[in-house]
C-alpha cells in the first residue's frame, strides 16, 4: 500500500471518528491511532512511517493545537521522530513520487512539532 492510499483511508478514519462518534480533532488522533495500528505496526518497508505521517498531517493541516503535556501526544509524536529518523538514516534518494509527497507531509508535521517542542 502507497502513502496516498494509507493516507485516503487515515482520512476516512479521522471524519468517521469526528461526524459519526462525535469525537474532537483531539480525540480522533487516538481514535485513528488505535485504528489504524496495524499500519503503524507494520514490518513492510515505508508503511509505517507512512501511516505515522498520515495520522499527523490530517490534524496539523486541520489546525490542531497539541497538548504537549500528554503523555499520549508526548509518545506517539516520539514514535514518529524515532520512525522518521530511520528513514533519513537509510536517505531519501529512492523514494518514488508517492514517496516525495509523504516526505513534504512529513517535512510539514516535523516543523509542527517542533512548534510545539515535542521534537
């Protein structure tokens, strides 16, 4: 499965969790997390850090302010700077096209964190 794909299906995760369960941007973060954990968990090469990138990029571009104080956003953004980090380790040299928009999405949750010092 491609970012584009994990991401289209983190989307629909996210909308069913705010208009059918009623949740906050907030709350849909976990409700995704634990959704689309075996994504997350994946062992497949890129689709982890795709399915990390997806669950971030939906709230930042939504405007989500995070709660640095949470133990669960102090966690999951570590797992993603720690996911994220291997990725730059191994070089973005052969990434695909579908591979250079996870990695602007990615670029664009790095520097959201960062505002909220959670990197």
């Amino acid at each position: 499965m491609n970012y584009l794909e994990i991401r289209s299906e983190m989307e629909m995760v996210f909308k069913r969790g705010i208009s059918e369960r009623g949740l906050t941007l907030y709350q849909a973060l976990g409700y995704a997390y634990d959704e689309m954990d075996h994504y997350l968990q994946s062992k497949a090469e890129g689709v982890s850090l795709a399915a990390y990138v997806s669950l971030f990029i939906i709230p930042v571009r939504a405007g989500l302010k995070f709660i640095t104080e949470d133990p669960f956003t102090q966690d999951v953004s570590s797992e993603f700077v720690e996911v994220y980090s291997c990725l730059q380790a191994e070089g973005f040299s052969q990434l695909n096209e579908d591979g250079l928009v996870m990695l602007v999405d990615a670029s664009e949750v790095i520097d959201c964190l960062d505002k909220f010092g959670l990197v």
